[in-house]
C-alpha cells in the first residue's frame, strides 16, 4: 500500500482544455492523451485529478498504459493520500455493493424467510460499476473468487481482502477467498498471471441458480461460472416446456438445466471440451436431471447434423478481442447464425448472443439479420439482453455494457 499512497502526495494530474466534458459527466476512463504531462511521475498508483483549477477526483493512474486513469468515484471531497481515509472509502464501496446484494438477493440473504428459488451465486463486484476500477468479485456461496487487472488495483487488493474478511458477518455462509487474475487488461499493465488462495483452500464450489445446483469451475474460464447470463438463462427456462433443445457452446450446461428444469424433453450440449462436458454430467446429476453431450467443436457439429430443434441456443466465445478482428468476427458470426437458424425449427426459437466488445449492438444484430436473409428465414425479436442485476454499469460508461443478446421467434 506505501507505493500506491507514495504517488497520492504528487501534484494533481490536470486535464488539457476541452477534455473536461466526459469527466465532468463522470465517466471513469480517462486515456492519456486528454493530460497536460501524462507522464510526470513513472509509478502506477493513486493520484487527484484536477479540472478548471479544483481537485475533482481521485483516480488509479498508471502512466505505461494508453488508458491510464480510472476514476474512483465521489472523492473530490477526501484525501486519500491518507491511509485511513483510504480504508474508509474502500470498506464504504463494500458495504454498498454488498447492501444491493443483500436486496437482489433477498431469499439467500434472509433465507429462513425465504418466499421462491434461492440464488447463492452472483457478482460481488463489478469493476467500474461498483466504484472500484479493475476489480472483479464473484460470490459462490461463501467462496469469492477475484479477478485483479490493473497495477493499482493489485496495489489495493490487500486493503479489499482485509476490509472483505471483516465484514465476513454480512455473509450467510464462511468466507473464502481465491485470486484468478489474468486476461488481456493485466498483460498490458505488465502484470503476470496469479491464482493463489488467500484463506483455506477448498476443491469445489457448490451454489444455487434459482433452486438449481451449480458448480463453479475453479480451473476454468473467468471465475469459473458465466454469472452474467443468469436472467437469459432463467427466461429460456420459462419458455423450453416440451421443447427439444440444442445448446451450442455449453461449457459447463448451465442453459440448458434451466430449459430442462423449465420442462424441455430433450436437451443436447455442444462444446469441444470434453473436461467441460464432464462438470455439466456432474451437475445434471445433482439436478437428477438427464442431457446429451457431445465434445465437438460447434463448427463441426452442424456442418454434419441437420436436425431441427425448438429452441437453439448460441452462446460463443469472443470473435473479436480486438479491433482488429473485427471484420473476421462479422464473418463468424454471421456463419454461425446462418447455420444456428437452420437448425431452428419453423415457429421454434433462436437465442443467440456475443461477449466481443468490438462488435456493437447494433452491428451484431444487423449480422443475425444478413444471416437469416443467408438462410431463408424471418425472425421476430422476442427480447433484447436483459443484464444480471448483479452487474450494474456507472451510467455514462457505454462501455461496460458489452453482452448482446436477441431471442428470436424463427419461421
């Protein structure tokens, strides 16, 4: 913590004229180019930032990377240059995130008065959305496991861990902490990879999806489970009743117990990983519930089987993890709804989404468009994403809202 509070004494950071706008709404990235001297102290770490002459904020600044400032939010009026200033406004974030947890998820925190299904797996916090850039806090009934991505952030982590394991109390189940950090944010501030487990170490994470047994993937992607399409998973369970259903890229086969829960009659996953397709056997079991696997890349797998389903569901990997991909992806993704169409029966359902950050909204959905025109078929748009309430989004930051989804009727 002394090198990230070592920087907080410097001179305020101050912004070139007629860069103050985006700020001054509060948008929480601020990208080198927008500073006076970007580059006058060569530490990551806290610094304020000044505008039209006043301390405006304090934000997490790293001067080696391009987007180097992030804003902590409503901190004009502390001096974090002060350790137990610092603590304070951390541990406040916490307790904040925590007290919208403990409303959304009323029947897990306040489970002897619980009146429906219980949800014990959710997103603690989300980043910029929650106040504190660069961090990512996934909650698996007791279990948070942490994604840290920038260098200022890493220099705060002790602090976070510290301020979680004395509101421990606030939990419903013991506390343990485990560190998965890695992704393309923390290869460009210089940072290695890291998983390393901060209290005792358990082998699995079991927690409740709306009733449903889950497995969190502690060897997986991200923190292990995709919390993030929980209202899309829930909403196809409401409609899969005697629905035979194909699910593409399944991973773990977290859709498709929601559409066997929600009554479908027959549901086949598709992933290439075999180790994958293993946990969704797993967890369908704890469910006694019954599914087909098959380990295949999804490419594969529909240019051979030409079945037709009532509900297909598309949920793949990122096409595009850079701009520069961005014209490939277009092509894959509009392939693979060509294809994913095709397989839907005439009146049945299409749910098909993309996590690729480069690929707006409406440029996915003009590309499921090109692909039903490829495929012969007319679609009526049932429902847009509709975001895990867990994941809020600082309003003035666009970008944090990166998952597009469309529910299709298909003819």
């Amino acid at each position: 913590m002394n090198d990230i509070l070592d920087t907080a004494t410097l001179p305020p950071l101050k912004l070139k004229k007629g860069k103050e706008a985006p700020f001054i709404r509060n948008h929480p990235w601020l990208f080198s180019g927008a500073l006076e001297d970007p580059a006058s102290d060569g530490r990551p770490g806290l610094r304020s930032l000044e505008i039209q002459g006043e301390i405006s904020a304090w934000v997490m600044y790293n001067p080696a990377v391009s987007l180097c400032a992030r804003l902590l939010p409503r901190t004009a009026h502390l001096d974090l240059s002060q350790a137990d200033t610092l603590r304070y406004y951390l541990d406040d974030r916490l307790r904040g995130a925590i007290e919208l947890r403990r409303r959304l998820f009323t029947n897990y925190f306040r489970q002897h008065e619980a009146r429906g299904p219980i949800t014990s797996g959710f997103r603690l916090i989300n980043a910029e959305g929650d106040g504190l850039p660069g961090i990512i806090l996934d909650y698996y009934d007791g279990l948070i496991v942490a994604q840290v991505s920038t260098a200022v952030a890493e220099g705060l982590w002790p602090l976070i861990r510290r301020s979680l394991l004395d509101l421990s109390a606030e939990f419903p189940a013991p506390l343990r902490i485990l560190e998965r950090s890695d992704g393309a944010f923390r290869r460009a501030e210089n940072l290695p990879a890291r998983r390393q487990w901060f209290t005792e170490e358990i082998q699995e994470a079991w927690f409740l999806e709306n009733g449903i047994k889950m497995l969190c993937d502690l060897e997986g992607q991200k923190t292990g489970f995709f919390l993030d399409m929980r209202n899309m998973r829930e909403l196809l369970g409401q409609v899969a009743l005697d629905a035979d259903v194909l699910n593409l890229y399944s991973y773990t086969g977290a859709f498709g117990l929601h559409c066997l829960k929600g009554g479908a009659r027959r549901v086949v996953q598709v992933d290439r990983s075999s180790r994958a397709l293993e946990l969704a056997r797993r967890m369908a079991d704890a469910n006694e519930l019954v599914s087909e696997y098959h380990s295949v890349d999804v490419d594969e797998y529909l240019k051979n089987e030409s079945q037709q389903f009532d509900i297909v569901i598309s949920d793949p990997p990122a096409f595009a993890k850079k701009k520069g991909d961005v014209k490939s992806a277009a092509r894959a993704y509009r392939e693979l709804n060509r294809r994913a169409l095709e397989r839907t029966v005439p009146g049945g359902m299409l749910l098909t989404c993309s996590c690729s950050h480069f690929i707006t909204e409406d440029h996915f959905a003009s590309l499921v468009m090109e692909a039903a025109t490829l495929a012969g078929r007319q679609s009526q748009i049932l429902s847009h994403h509709r975001p895990a309430l867990c994941h809020p989004v600082a309003l003035p930051h666009r970008e944090g809202s990166y998952l597009k989804s469309l529910l299709l009727r298909v003819y």
